[in-house]
C-alpha cells in the first residue's frame, strides 16, 4: 500500500471526538448568530428587498483550484479581508433586508480560519444571522485544502429563529473516496421575525455545480419539498439561491468552450470527456420549470428573454459575465421590474441579485 492510502485509512478510522468528515446522517442544527453591536432595525414599508449571493468564500475573482483554472489552493488573511471589507460595503451600500449568501466560510483553512459569518454581522447593519454547514471536515486531504466549513446563511436585521437545515441528496456520480470528502448541499430554511408577523420565512439553498448525472434533479425535488411544505402550512416564503441551472429558455446551454481552461478541449473526436464538468448545461434545461410553474419569480422568463446579457450572473472570473445561475422566488408577489443582477460587483464570480418582495397582507 502506498503511504497516502496508509495516511488516509489512519485518518478515517482512528477513534475521534467528532468525525472526520460530517456526513450530515443525523440531523445537523443550524449555527445562529448575532451581531457584537446591534443596529436599530429599518423601518418595515410595503416591501422588503431580498439579496442572493454566492460570495466564493471571500477570495474574490481569484484563480481557486476547485472551481476554475487556477492552481491556488489556500489565502491569506491578508487577501480574504480585503474582499469581505467589500462584500461588506456593498451589502450596506445596496441595504437588502433579507440576505441569503452561499459558499461563505466559518472555520476552513482556504480562508484563513475566519468566521464569515461574524465578520459580514460586525460590519454591516444586519444584526442576525443563521449558518447550516455544505462541507464540513476536519481535515480534506486533496491538495493541502485541510479543514473545511462552508454553508449557506440568511441574515436579517430583525431576529432569525426556527432554522432547519434539510439535506440534499448527493453525487452518484464520484468513487466512493471522492464522495466521502465531498460538498454535501443543503437546503436551509428559517423563520425572520418581521415586526407583528410570525409567518414569513427564508429558504437558502446552493445545488451542486460539477455533477454529471440527475443529482441536480433530485436536488431540485427535496428543495420543491421543503417550500412545498411551508406553502401548505399556511406561511409565506421568499427563496433564492446557486441553482447551477440556466432559465429554461437560455439561449445558450453548452458552455464548455467558454470555460475550458488553455490546456483543455472539449467536443473533438476522441475527448474524453467530450463536454466540460459544470458547463454543459443541455440535459438539464428543464429543471427548473417546477420552480417557475409553482412560485413567484423575481425575474419572469418573458422579461429574461428580452436581454438576456442584462440578467446574466456568473463568469468565468476575467471574463464577461455569461450565464444566469442564481434566482429569487417566493410564494407571492415581487414588485414588477426591481429585479437587479450588480454586475458592476468584482467580490465573487458571481454578482449580487436583489428585488423587492411585497410584504404580504
């Protein structure tokens, strides 16, 4: 046997406090946190304006091994504040009330160690915040990673109970190895005490991004249940998140090319494989036509069609912005045209998304 797979086993079966790697098998309980100075809460109108953003962990538009060209594995403190600093000043800039963030850190060395949570409530006018785990380990082997905790979370100024964290299904495409230190995506939900309700809650969720098989579906299925379930227990809801899915009437579904790094080729006789992991998005155009059928979204499909480039909301890091990945919805009325994808954002590959909810009657 060689020495890794010797490391390895030792790691895995040696006894431990906690696991080496959270399976999440038992129920995972969500983190929830407050800010250390509270800001008076705004005013509650009409409406409230609802921000999704993957924020890529705080490392900006850099070139990370695990989702673009780059070979970097781990950052310094000295470059992951810089980036929260401005993630920080555009969430005060824009004044969204519910946020909903995804790939955002609390304990993972790739980011120095910093709890992201903590820093983004200490440095915004948000007072609250709920946290439920995607990947969580003590220790990830492959490159150097080391421990890992990243998650999605919703902040709000106003207090967040109720939390819930419902796990995803998860790749049935990896070896087994792979898929034991793998991403494991949830779906979070958690009631935001607007002032006099009781009854309105956020779902976060993030679905896998490099899958090859069904497992976006059947990501999509478990997440259709958790806001199916709150529909019929009477409460309103607005949602948002990474879908990892084009609107079904993108005009574009393959972006392998666009994507390829300069020592990859993709669609030639003898590829293998012939299309790009995350960017061959064909066979999955029609998943997310539940959402759109059952929910209210913040941007129509028949709005999206008339420019598209206008809604797009991921890149491939120094290029253009090329694709729309990330959605609201909810399950009543958005105010007609607010929705915005902030391009002009350079914190993450992809840019904020925000519109305003009408707060129901």
């Amino acid at each position: 046997m060689n020495r890794y797979f010797l490391l390895l086993l030792a790691l895995i079966t040696v006894p431990r406090c906690e696991p080496l790697v959270e399976t999440f098998e038992d129920e995972m309980p969500c983190l929830y946190y407050a800010a250390r100075v509270q800001t008076p809460a705004p005013a509650v109108g009409d409406t409230l304006l609802v921000m999704t953003w993957n924020i890529r962990f705080g490392c900006g538009k850099a070139w990370w091994f695990g989702d673009s060209c780059g070979d970097r594995v781990l950052f310094s403190k000295e470059e992951i504040i810089p980036n929260l600093e401005s993630i920080a000043a555009r969430i005060n800039a824009l004044r969204p009330d519910i946020v909903l963030l995804q790939e955002i850190d609390i304990e993972a060395k790739r980011s120095a160690y910093i709890d992201q949570m903590q820093y983004l409530l200490d440095h915004t006018y948000l007072n609250y915040g709920v946290y439920a785990s995607n990947w969580k380990s003590q220790f990830i082997p492959s490159d150097g990673l080391g421990r890992m905790d990243e998650g999605n979370a919703i902040l709000a100024p106003w207090l967040i109970d109720d939390a819930t964290r419902f796990q995803l299904p998860l790749r049935n495409d990896l070896d087994n190895l792979t898929r034991y230190f793998y991403t494991r995506e949830n779906a979070m939900q958690a009631r935001v005490n607007i002032p006099g309700r009781t009854d309105i809650y956020a779902v976060c969720t993030h679905l896998v991004a490099f899958s090859t098989d069904d497992t976006k579906k059947r990501q999509m299925d478990t997440y259709m249940t958790v806001l199916q379930d709150l529909d019929r227990a009477g409460l309103y809801f607005v949602t948002g998140g990474d879908l990892n899915l084009l609107p079904p009437n993108a005009d574009s579904t393959d972006y392998c090319l666009e994507k390829a790094c300069p020592d990859e080729h993709f669609h030639s006789p003898g590829d293998d494989p012939f299309h790009r992991d995350g960017a061959y998005y064909s066979p999955e155009i029609t998943w997310l036509n539940p959402l759109f059928t059952q929910y209210e979204p913040s941007l129509s499909l028949e709005t999206y069609k008339q420019d598209e480039n206008k809604y797009f909301t991921n890149t491939q890091l120094d290029s253009t912005w090329d694709s729309t990945l990330d959605y609201l919805f909810a399950n009543s009325a958005w105010q007609q045209e607010t929705h915005r994808a902030h391009q002009d954002a350079p914190e993450s590959d992809h840019c904020p998304v925000t519109a305003f909810w009408i707060i129901p009657k």
